[in-house]
C-alpha cells in the first residue's frame, strides 16, 4: 500500500518538512479519493543533498552495475503493471485497458529501450589525439505531467540512472500514485540510496524550488509551454542544462489522392486518444479544400462511435479529462469555435448524453476552420479536432508551419514518397507518415515552443550527459 503523506528521499520513506496537503480527485467521479502530501524548499534541500552525497559514487558505477540495476527495475516493474494502470486510470482517468497496456506500458517500454541503449553505448571516442568523454551531467531535477505520467517519468528516470545521474522527481499532484509505485520498485530493486529521490508538491512551490536550486545541474521538465518559460527563467541565473518537452498544435496533413477513409479515421481517433491528452495529438486535420464535406462526413462518424465514459466500463472509449479546470478550459474553446464561425460537425459543449457528473467532453470535431480561429491556434488538450481546408500542397505546408508549436506533424499521401516530400517541410521534431506510430528507438522532442533537447533512445540518454575531450589522450 503506497503511502501518499511521505517522500522518499535517501533511501528511505521521511515525512514532509511542513504538514501539508492535497486532495486527489477522480474525474470520473468527482469526489476525492484521498491526500498528497505537498512538499516545500525544505524538502527540496532534503533531496538535492542526497543527490549530490549519492553522486559522488554512483557517477563512478560500471556499465555492468547500471546494465543489472535496469535489468532489476524492469522485472520488478512487469510485476506492478496491473497495480500502476489501475492508479492511473482512478487519478487521470484512462480507461482501464487503455491504462494497464498504454500507460503503465509506456513506462516499461521506456525501460527497456534505455537498457538495449546502455549496453551498446560508447562513452568513449577517439577524435584526434584526444579522447571525447560523455559524462554524467550531474544532480538532474525532474517534472513531469499527469496526462502520460509513467512515460515521461521513465524516459526521463531510466536514461539518468543510465547516465549515471542521480536526481530528483517531482511528479505531477494529479497522478501522484503511480510515481510512489515506481519509487517503491526502484528501492526494491536496489537503486543506491540518495540516487532517486522523490518529493510530492505544487509546480510554484516545488517545482521552482528545484528550477532555482544551486546545485541541481540540470532540470528536465515536461508541461506546458507557459510553465517551461518560468522554468527556464527561474534555471538561468545557476545556468544549468534545461531540457523541456512542452505544448503542441500538430498537424495532420491529408494529402490529394490519400485513402481519405483510412486516412481520416485514423487521424480522427488518435486525436481522441486519451481524451485528446497529449501534447503530440494530431490536433489540425488539414485536407484539400474541396473534400472537406466528404472528410467531416468520415470524421463524425467516428466521433459518433467513441464513447465517453466511466474509464472501468466495458466498451468505454475515452474517460473524463483529468480536472475541472481542465473541462472548463476546453468548454470555453469548445465555444470559442462556436462564436467564431466554425461548423460544429460532432460534439459540442457541456457533457455526454446520459452522464450527469465526472469531467467528462464530448467527442467534438470542427470542419471549415481557419487559421486565425482561436482553436486552430490555442493546445484545447481535450477531444476536440479542427478541420482546415488547403488549396494545395504548398498552402497545406504553409498551414501546417503557421503556429508557434512545432512537437509533431503528421503525413498521408498517395505514396510514401509523396508523405516524404512533405515531411522534409513541416518543422517539427517528430513526424509520422502514413500512420505508422512513434519508434521509441528514435528521438522525441519539438522545435520553436514545442521544447528543447530531445528524449527516448539513444538521444535520451545523450541529454543526460556531458562531453568532456581530453587532449593527449591519444598522444603517442
């Protein structure tokens, strides 16, 4: 049973500095299951001067001794699957099967790319006399979200301790559960004390805390592009690495002489995926102008067969976004679309037919959308799709570039060749053609205020590391 009113810090469970905490609510209930407790700068201090004792000796671990702690975290991890989908789906409100094999699943895929990485690795490289050294970076401060909360706790976690790191988490006060479950594995799995710390709290309290500490070296934080910028602000006087993965707008672009059938549906249903939750959600469908009837007819009867419901029913869709906040944000966009003279295909405002309580959105989709509408400018981040209209393949480019986020893009054409030309053009960090999903072999991350540095893979645990060169290394 996982204790909610504790950190774990130095290898041990301790109470909070100051008695302090949070209800958790279930969205789909609305009523709250149970307290956080919520951390101060006092406990932040706690954790950062375990880090740094623990660095010391866990910078100087062998490839062998991390390569067999990630292969004990991973075994013990498999035995919690069920136990961290279930957390997740109460707190964020997933459906249970999407929970257990998506999110809960996420992490442990994370895992063990990190480990097939760290085997392979060359820490090493001889560049003239001298020899390059990739070294650990140092204290690394992590903040993560609650909308995929074990995927972006593992990608960030599992290339650290690769890396050699040592670190502190604080993860979102929405999802604390599943965090204090991946706590409890890498103790029992025997991560040397004051490697892994983790402290509960609020981002302004705690979360700027670690953005301003001295001797954090590094923070990497995944939210929102707004909470990124305080980061970064708050990072810069103790210059140290920022690392952020942040909002998204991304763009689907459905090329002339695409299967508009199979293009559209599976577009359409990736974008409510987790309740639209996700900061690479293929949010803009842009598409010949002239098919736009043809593709909102495709487009609304997915929308009219996903089902949003209580996230432990059978044939349930999509749950409840994870908060109130949340629900009132995207009923004011939902709105927004409305006033603004958009066609509201699917969906619409308030809750679904047959559900009286729980932060539940109707599947909405919009067609004859323009770029200067505030829904294909604004991260709604709930199950609500924008369908713009293109001239032509330049003008579909140009859309597809005209917003400030720059995490995702996806292509379908009448030839992958086609999807390719266009690919080249989108400026993003990750873009996926003709539906194949995300390799988390490859590296994840955004340009302009989509982020900076990169996850997943190799490129993970590359932004965990210094480079050191070590001129007459390599002198006869």
């Amino acid at each position: 049973m996982v204790n909610r009113m504790q950190f774990y810090i130095d290898g041990a469970w301790v109470d909070p500095a100051v008695k302090k905490s949070t209800a958790v609510v279930n969205p789909a209930t609305e009523e709250a299951m149970y307290e956080v407790a919520l951390g101060s700068k006092a406990d932040v201090d706690k954790a950062v001067a375990a880090a740094k004792r623990a660095f010391v000796t866990f910078s100087q671990t062998s490839r062998e001794e991390r390569v067999a702690l990630l292969t004990k975290i991973i075994e013990i991890y498999k035995g919690r699957l069920k136990e961290i989908g279930a957390a997740v789906s109460d707190e964020m409100g997933a459906p249970l099967p999407m929970a257990e094999k998506l999110q809960a699943g996420a992490g442990l895929g994370h895992l063990m790319t990190t480990l097939d990485v760290l085997k392979n690795y060359h820490f090493e490289e001889p560049v003239g006399t001298a020899m390059v050294l990739r070294e650990p970076i140092g204290v690394v401060g992590m903040i993560t979200p609650w909308n995929w909360p074990l995927n972006q706790i593992a990608c960030k976690v599992a290339p650290a301790l690769a890396a050699g790191c040592t670190m502190i988490l604080k993860p979102s006060e929405f999802t604390p559960t599943s965090a204090l479950i991946f706590a409890e594995i890498l103790h029992e799995a025997g991560v040397p004390k004051g490697v892994f710390n983790l402290v509960n709290g609020l981002g302004p309290e705690v979360g700027a805390a670690m953005s301003e500490h001295p001797d954090i070296d590094m923070i990497s934080f995944t939210g929102s592009t707004r909470a990124g910028i305080d980061v970064a602000k708050r990072a810069a006087p103790t210059v140290k690495r920022v690392s952020q993965e942040l909002g998204g707008k991304s763009p689907n672009v459905i090329l002339e002489g695409a299967d508009l059938q199979k293009a559209v549906t599976g577009g359409v249903m990736h974008m409510f995926n987790n309740s639209g939750q996700s900061c690479n959600a293929p949010s803009r469908m842009i598409v010949p102008l002239s098919k736009m009837k043809e593709v909102a007819a495709i487009a609304k009867a997915v929308a009219d067969k996903t089902k949003a419901g209580d996230p432990r029913a059978e044939g349930t869709t999509i749950g409840p976004v994870v908060n109130r906040g949340q629900w009132d944000k995207i009923q004011a966009l939902i709105k927004k679309g409305i006033d603004e003279g958009a066609t509201l295909v699917a969906g619409g405002p308030g809750l679904p037919e047959g559900v009286n309580k729980g932060f539940y959105v109707r599947p909405t989709i919009f067609a004859d959308v323009t770029s200067d509408m505030t829904i294909a400018r604004e991260e709604i981040f709930g199950p609500v799709l924008t369908i713009i209209g293109a001239k032509d393949e330049a003008d579909a480019v140009k859309i597809a570039n005209d917003t400030p986020y720059g995490l995702a893009g996806y292509v379908s054409g009448a030839t992958v060749e086609d999807a390719k030309r266009v690919a080249r053009q989108i400026r993003a960090g990750n873009v996926n053609l003709q539906g194949v999903p995300n390799d988390r072999t490859a590296p994840f991350g955004g340009y302009k205020q989509s982020g900076n540095g990169r996850e997943w893979g190799k490129y993970g645990l590359e932004d965990f590391l210094e480079v050191k060169a070590v001129a007459g290394f390599n002198a006869a």
